[in-house]
C-alpha cells in the first residue's frame, strides 16, 4: 500500500535516513521498531507528506506521493488517519467538536448523520456518547483523551491509520485497549496499519509485519516469526532489551 524506495533525509549535517526501504503490506498491521532519535517519526511524518525525502521514490497504492503538489497531497492525506504522540485534541473545543471538526472539514453531512457518526465513533473506542460529549480535553484521563483521538481519526474513515507510539506514557488498561482496537480494526474493517512504538510486547500481540530501523536504514523486516527469529543482533538486543553495552550508533 506504501512503498518507501531508497529514501534519504537530512536535518542539517545530519542524514537521518540513508536509504529507507520499507513496505506498508495492505490490511496488515506493520510495526516499526528503531532506537529513540532514529528516525521513526521522521518516517511516519514522509508518508502523509509533511516531509520530503532528498532522494528516492515513496507510492501509495502504486501512485508517487513524494514529488505531488499540495491539493493532490491533500486528497491522499484524506485517505490516511494519522494518530499523533499526544493525542492532539483541541483544548478549546469539547470533545464533541473535537470528533466533529475533521468530519465537517471534508463531508457533507445533514446535522443528524453527523451526531450519528460522532456516537458511533466514541462508541467504537470504548466511550459512552452521553457522557463524554460535552467534556472537555482537560476532564479527562491521558487514555481518554487518547480514544477520543483515535475517534477523531476514525472519523474521516480512513484507509490506513498511522500510530506514533500510541501506547507511550498510558496505563497499561488503556495500552492494552488501543492494541485491540487496532487488530480489531484490521479483522473487522481490513484495516492498514503501521505502528510505531518502544512498547514490545504490545507490539508483538499487534503486529503482522516487523520492520528495524536502525542507523537510518531497514536492516531486517518480515513476519513476525521469522523477525524475531532474525540472526540481526540489532534486532534480537532490540527486542529482547539486552544490555550488552551500546550498539556503534552512526
Ligand atoms: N524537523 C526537524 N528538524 C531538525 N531535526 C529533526 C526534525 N525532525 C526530527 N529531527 C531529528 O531527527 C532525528 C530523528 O527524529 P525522529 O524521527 O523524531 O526519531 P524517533 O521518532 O525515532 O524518536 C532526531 O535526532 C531529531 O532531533
Ligand atoms: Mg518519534
């Protein structure tokens, strides 16, 4: 569904990615793994277009994305659920605008289709409609707030939803919550995934293709048997948490 060909980017003196090869297999749940700093994020952020790459090709669903102007960005953007670190809600709206805001921005929709589809979404992640629409951002709880965000995203029925470290900084209840939904996602709807995330053991009850980042190229990627079967000592110090002293960072 996404294809990352030879990708380079630079901040600065600093090339972050080298030569990123990556693919985003369609209705599957991709999990990329990487040290913090390594460029996870920075790939995310290349697949809705709000980097560029210096060099090499990215497509979704067969179609060069890296080099398209901002009106036919914004119509692949609209296909791409994007599920930012923090949630990102709006402090000033209540959490019924903030689920409303996306759905009015890009459809047409008569007053009672849209409460419809703001219900059905706080629904879906495990909210109570009637109580939780006239609250605001700061009432609730980090996990709250998180699935009012992943509401907002389902909103715009997307056909991938990108997750940046989804679970990071929730109790484990609500890591476990998002985790399901996220395979409950891809069995029910077929949904795309990719995850980005330190949490292991979350990761590994999501995923179906494994990806590593590390000095800013993929060095192994594969289902999950055989990634975590990988002979790649980046790999098996990654997932097993293995302290055998620093691995030579670039
Ligand atoms: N817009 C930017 N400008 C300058 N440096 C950046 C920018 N975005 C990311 N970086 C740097 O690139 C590196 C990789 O960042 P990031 O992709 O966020 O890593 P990760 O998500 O794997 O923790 C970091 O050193 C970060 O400081
Ligand atoms: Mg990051």
């Amino acid at each position: 569904m996404i294809r990352f060909e030879n990708i380079t980017k630079s901040f600065g003196k600093r090339q972050i990615l080298r030569g990123v090869n990556l693919e985003i297999e369609q209705g599957k749940t991709t999990v990329i793994f990487g040290v913090s700093g390594g460029g996870k994020s920075t790939i995310i952020k290349h697949m809705v277009g709000l980097l560029k790459p210096d060099s090499g090709i990215i497509s979704y669903k067969g179609m060069r994305i890296d080099n398209i102007d901002e009106s036919a960005l914004r119509e692949i953007r609209k296909k791409i659920g994007f599920l930012f670190q923090s949630g990102a809600l709006f402090d000033s709206m209540d959490i019924r605008g903030n689920v409303a805001f996306p759905i009015i921005e890009h459809q047409k929709l008569t007053p009672k289709e849209l409460e419809y589809k703001i219900d059905e979404k706080l629904t879906m992640v495990g909210l109570d409609p009637k109580i939780v629409k006239s609250l605001y951002p700061e009432e609730l709880s980090g996990g709250m707030r998180k699935r009012v965000g992943l509401a907002r995203t389902l909103a715009l029925e997307p056909e991938i939803i990108l997750y940046d470290e989804p679970t990071s900084g929730l109790d484990p209840v609500t890591s476990d919550f998002i985790t399901q939904m996220i395979c409950r996602l891809r069995d029910e709807m077929g949904m795309t995934s990719v995850l980005i995330s330190h949490d292991i053991a979350e990761s590994f009850k999501a995923g179906d293709n494994y990806a590593m980042l590390f000095d800013g190229v993929i060095v192994e990627a594969g289902g999950k048997e055989a990634f975590q079967n990988s002979p790649n000592e980046v790999v098996q110090q990654f997932i097993h948490a293995r302290s055998t002293g620093p691995i030579a960072f670039h």
